[in-house]
C-alpha cells in the first residue's frame, strides 16, 4: 500500500464519519430514538468523554484538552501508519488515526462527539456510538490481527520460497 492510498484511507475514513454524523445531527433528535429493526436504533447523543463514555465526568467542559489529548494519540497512530511493513497494520493504524480524526473534528466544531448508532437487547444498551468510533475498532482488530504469530510465520515461509 502507496502512502497516497493510505491518505485517502484516511480521508475517506474522516469523510464517511463526517457525512454521516451530519446526516444524523439533520435527521434526528437528542434522546428520540428511531426504530430500524429490532435490536439497532438511531439515536443521537453527545459524547464528552473517551470511548464509549469513558472519563465522561472527568472530560466535561474540556473539549480542546480532550482534543490535544486524542490529537497527540492520533499523531502516533498515523506515523505508526507510515512506518508499518504489513499492509494489515498500515490499513488498521490508518482506520485509527481516520476514526479519531473524525472525532477530533466533532469536539473542536461543538465540544462533543455525535454519537447515533444504538445497539440494544431487551432494556441493556450499548453505548451509543458512531462510523469513527468503528473505524477505529476495526483498525484495532486488523493491528491485532496483523500481530499474530502464525500469520507472521506463515508469510515468512512463503516469502522464502
């Protein structure tokens, strides 16, 4: 994978967040929930913290601490992106550093991240989250997926025959 193919991963990674969040922020209301099928709903909500809510308390009122915060994260991520050898791991750090770019965006243009995706089972909810927030997930799993030994080790054997 070129360096341009890994920007515009990552650009298109911040794009489809953004366009769908926007999407949401038009569509739908704080706290109304609207039915797709049983089990998922959209649901727009705010989200001041880290993942999934995490240091939500904590974080309040602070969106360019938490902005600096994730923006110095994302910097790794992407130079991490740049320097890996294995196209799992280029793609996966990029996902990640497009994901948080997306939510980066979102706290310094309103304070909060736009959540609106809601995954449920009877009266239990998911944390609401968003396109970035999958994205980010799935470059996790890639990166981990990148690093198990006996992919590694069969893509050695094969490089040497």
């Amino acid at each position: 994978m070129t360096r341009a193919v890994l920007i515009c991963l990552i650009a298109a990674t911040v794009v489809a967040d953004q366009l769908t969040k926007a999407a949401a922020l038009s569509a739908l209301s704080q706290g109304t929930a609207v039915p797709v099928f049983p089990g998922f709903n959209l649901t727009l909500g705010f989200n001041e913290g880290a993942s999934f809510g995490m240091m939500g308390g904590v974080m309040a009122g602070k969106p360019l601490l938490m902005a600096a915060l994730t923006g110095a994260l994302t910097l790794a991520f992407a130079v991490m992106a740049f320097r890996a050898q294995h196209p799992l791991e280029r793609i996966g750090y990029g996902l990640v550093a497009g994901g948080a770019l997306g939510n980066i965006i979102d706290r310094l243009r309103q304070g909060a991240v736009t959540d609106f995706l809601d995954f449920y089972w009877r009266d239990w909810h998911w944390p609401t989250f968003n396109v970035a927030d999958i994205a980010i997930t799935l470059g996790a799993v890639l990166i981990l997926a990148a690093s198990l030994p006996l992919r590694r080790r069969k893509e050695h054997v094969l490089d040497q025959s």
